[in-house]
C-alpha cells in the first residue's frame, strides 16, 4: 500500500499574523494543540486541515525561512530515515516522539526538497474528504532539478505511480502523480529564478478570482494566475505576507 501525504504545517515568523491572514483568505479557523500551547491546529468546517508553529531557532540557522511543510505518513520512521540517508537524501532533524501521539523527522529528498516523516503511534487517521473539497489540500507540486529521478525516488520509497506526463513545451513535463487512487500532485522541472527544489502546496477555495482579492487585500502577493488547468480548474500562487510560499486551486473563477 502507497504511504500518502497526511498533513501539513505552516512554518512562520508570526503566529497571530498568520492565523489573520489564512483566516480571511481560506476561512480557517485556529486554535492551539491540545496540550501544547505552542502548536495551533487550522481548521475548516470543524476538521483539522493543517499545523501552525513558529519557526524554530534551529532551523532558522539552517537556512530556513517562513514556509509550508508536508508530511507522508510512513509505518517505521527509524526504518524510514535510514532508508531516505541511504538512498542519498538528507536528516535534517531526527525521529523524535510528540506527546506519544506520533514521531516525526524532516528530511530532504535527493535532490534537496525538504518533506517531513510521520508514523501515528495513536491510531489517528486523517478525516477523508471528496477532492475539491474548500479549505483542505487540493494538490501537492514538486519543483525539482530532475523529475525521472524524483519519480524513481517517491515511488522507490512510498509507492508512488505516475499517472500521465504533458507537455509544458519549452518547461518540460509535468508529471502527474497518485498515491494509491487518483491522481494528487504533480513534478516539474524546476524554473531558474527559484532557487532550490521544493514541495509546493495548494489549497481548495470556492472561487478564485474572489480568493486573489482576499489575498491582495490581507496583503499577501500574488506570484501567477489565475490559470486554468487541464481538467478545467483554476490556479493561482502567491507569497504570503511573511514570505511562505502557497497556492489555492478552485473549481471555477
């Protein structure tokens, strides 16, 4: 069976700004961990989508910025991480056991785009929602230096398939991925101006052109789109106001 990705976290310099801004432009609401007041837990609709920390020191001496990080689920993290070093990827934090809910460890695939590890040690499994359901993960895009060798790599790992490449002419393939059923994210070369490989993520709304102007007015950049993609959906990516990159994907303009 294919590991999939299982959650998501907001790395990010200011914990109130962020809860302000992701509230007006996805309709999140926030509030901490249960147990740790240090942790915050978005949700939509009264479902737990995604995490909210604050950057930590340490991996802010390491290069990193405000940022969103996604998590595969794996059934033996310590297996897991050794295999990822062996197969020429990167530990950037160890396995470490959270509240005796899970363990967790960030890693970098080979070709440098950060993920993290996650084994549930509580029997807690994520809500299942339709596709396309408004405030949760629609997509999951890598930007890599290689996408033959990404693919080898997460299919080698957690079982991943490819499902169709196309075309992007002068910009390559984009190739589309399934963790067990349908498609849910795609690979492509990454462009020239960003300046390492990385997993980008996209989240449902209603309606994108009025998703743009929640963006814009809470101050929030806007990178491409809108721009509608094969199947008929519509995209657009931006910065938010601390500089972590994020996308919305909706089923119409």
């Amino acid at each position: 069976m294919a590991e999939s990705f299982c959650w998501v976290e907001l790395l990010t310099e200011d914990i109130e700004a962020a809860r302000d801004f992701y509230g007006r432009v996805i309709g999140w609401t926030e509030a901490p961990a249960p147990g740790d007041r240090a942790y915050h837990i978005f949700s939509a609709a009264q479902i737990p989508v995604a995490g909210l920390m604050r950057l930590p020191d340490e991996a802010k001496a390491q290069g990193a910025r405000p940022s969103w990080m996604g998590y595969v689920s794996c059934a033996d993290i310590d297996a897991e991480v050794a295999a990822v070093s062996a197969a020429d990827g990167k530990i950037w934090r160890a396995p470490e056991t959270v509240a005796d809910i899970g363990r967790f460890a960030v890693v970098s695939d080979p070709l440098g785009a950060a993920y993290c590890l996650w084994q549930d040690l509580g029997g807690e499994k994520p809500a299942e929602v339709p596709p396309m359901t408004p405030g949760h993960v629609g997509w999951h895009e890598l930007f890599t230096d290689d996408v033959d060798a990404a693919m080898n790599f997460y299919a080698a790992r957690y079982g991943w398939t490819k499902t169709q490449d196309l075309d992007m002419g002068p910009m390559g393939v984009y190739r589309l991925f399934a963790t067990g059923g349908l498609a849910v994210g795609g690979m492509m070369k990454r462009p020239e101006q960003i300046p390492q490989a990385f997993w980008g993520y996209y989240f449902v709304v209603d309606a994108l052109d009025a998703a743009i102007q929640r963006v814009e007015l809470a101050g929030g950049t806007k990178l491409m789109g809108p721009a509608e993609v094969p199947g008929g959906a519509w995209i657009a990516q931006f910065f938010d106001p601390q500089g972590a990159y994020f996308a919305l994907v909706a089923a119409k303009r």
